[in-house]
C-alpha cells in the first residue's frame, strides 16, 4: 500500500474518533432541543465537570476505572437534571433567548465552580486503553480511538432503540412535538423534560470520560460544545442523524486542514465550516426545508 494512502488512512480513522466525540456531543445537544427548544450551552461545561470528577475518582481516590466511570456519568446526568430542574423549569413559557442566556450564565458559574475547586492545572489519568494500539496491515489504530467509535455507535443505537421502541422513547418524542397535547394525554411533561436533560447529561459525561485522555483534563474541554454545534448546522440543526453525519464530518475534515493546510487552520476549521453551511446550505446535509413565502 502506498505511503500517501496508508497516512490518508490514518488520518481518516483518527478524524472519525475526534469526530465521533463530536457527534456524541451535538447528539446530547439535539435531544434536548427537541425537547425543549433551548439550545443548552452549559452541555460543554457539563462535559467539562465531569472530566475532572473523573480524574478526582481515579487519581485521587484510586477507584478502578469502570467504577469511576459509572459514577461519573451518573454524577453528569444528575447535575444536567438539578439544572432544569432547579433552573431551567422556573422559565418555562418565556421567550427561547431567555433559555438560551440562562444556560450561558449555568455555563460560567460551573465553569467558575470548577476552577475553584480543582484549580485551573491541566492534568490527565489513565484508562485501560492507555498506550495501546492495534496494528491492521500497515495501519496503527489506538485502542482509545477504536473505543470512542464504538462507544458512539452502541450509544447511537441505544438512543435510538430507547426513543422509538419503548413507551418512555415515545412520550417524550410526543412532549417534543407538543408539549401541549402531550399534557392532555396524560404524558407527565416536566418530569419527561428532566429525564431528556439527565440523558444529555449522561452522554456528555460519557463524552468527558473519553475525550479527555485525549486532550487533557482542563478548563477548556467546554469548547468541544462550539464545535459540536457546528456538527449540527453542517448536519442538519434538529436532525439526530445528521448530528452523527456531522461530527464525523466535522472530525475527518479537521484531521485533514491540520496536515494539508497552513498551521493553526485545525484550530479554526469547524467555525470556518458553520460560516460557510449557513451561507452555502443553510438547512445542513439532513436538515428539513423551513421556506417562508414574502
């Protein structure tokens, strides 16, 4: 196999592991849009948090690593419920900005509550696919990486079969559609609300877990949410396969301008992607067409 494919190759795989966090990511983001209508910008700082309650459970208290990571998505799906809970439920009936703005301030005081906490160092802890690698033909692939895709793909499938084959999946695909009507029907809508968050939440604590052995336990994981919401403009705002399409996309394109683009274009390749989807294809790849007549 030729050098220059073997090393496309390797770029493609590594793309698709960045990009499958980022489509785990904008997957959280979409279900609790559906259900809400609220864009949750505090879902990165969630995800944040719960990589260093991670690594206080691994480092510091020296629990195995799939005790820690039980503990720790259960700990991200009960912070993301306290917050509609607690918050987001006592606007419930205002304007779609006022959500918006609420969750931006959740946002920086948990980001503010886990710098004081934990300090602003950055750190790292181990997982069992540290170091590891496995060689197919002339590709090296890490362990890591082959766990995020399969991570996002039974998390995928999971979701999918929950929302669409039992009788909870459904209420709350009805609460989403209308929360109204769902009422009437006896759906008990707040508490279905609560359980989409804690979901979300659960995901992006999952998210936490694997991102950052990657990049690193720090204060700046929360912007994995930007990115992520350019994964779903480019897949489709609103569409869960297209927030799957889209951070694949996303991952494989990054991998890409950070080899064959001039430096520093990884940094900025996923707000050069939003600009351009909203210009070029304003509805993403699996978006639906909203047209208004003037």
């Amino acid at each position: 196999m030729a050098p220059e494919l073997v090393a496309n190759l390797q770029l493609l795989l590594n793309g698709m592991a960045t990009g499958a966090i980022y489509a785990l990511v904008a997957l959280g983001l979409v279900i609790t849009y559906k259900a809400t209508e609220v864009l949750n910008f505090a879902h990165g700082d969630v995800l944040m948090a719960s990589a260093f309650v991670a690594w206080a459970l691994i480092v510091e208290m020296a629990l195995p690593f799939w005790l820690a990571a039980l503990l720790t998505t259960g700990f991200a799906a009960v912070l993301a419920w306290q917050i509609d809970a607690r918050v987001m439920r006592r606007i419930v009936g205002q304007p779609q900005f006022a959500g918006v703005m609420l969750t931006i301030a959740v946002a920086f005081m948990l980001r503010g509550l886990v710098s004081m906490v934990f300090g602003p160092e950055s750190r790292s802890y181990p997982t069992p696919w540290t170091q590891q690698s496995t060689q197919i033909g002339t590709l090296v692939i890490s362990d890591l990486s082959l766990v995020i895709l399969a991570a996002a793909l039974i998390l995928t499938v999971m979701i999918y079969v929950f929302l669409t084959r039992t009788a909870l999946g459904v209420s709350i695909q009805a609460a989403s559609q209308n929360q109204l009507a769902a009422y009437l029907s006896g759906i008990r809508v707040k508490q279905v609300t609560s359980l989409v968050w804690a979901l979300a939440g659960a995901i992006s604590g999952i998210c936490g877990l694997l991102l950052a052995p990657i990049a690193l336990v720090d204060i700046s994981l929360w912007i994995v949410v930007l990115k992520a919401l350019a994964a779903l403009v480019l897949g489709g705002f609103g569409s869960i396969p297209g927030a799957i399409l889209g951070g694949l996309l996303l991952g494989v394109i990054e991998q890409f301008a950070g080899v064959y683009l001039p430096d520093g274009s990884k940094d900025v390749t996923a707000y050069v992607v939003l600009i351009a989807t909203l210009v070029l294809w304003p509805r993403g790849l699996l978006g639906e067409a909203h047209g208004r007549r003037v």
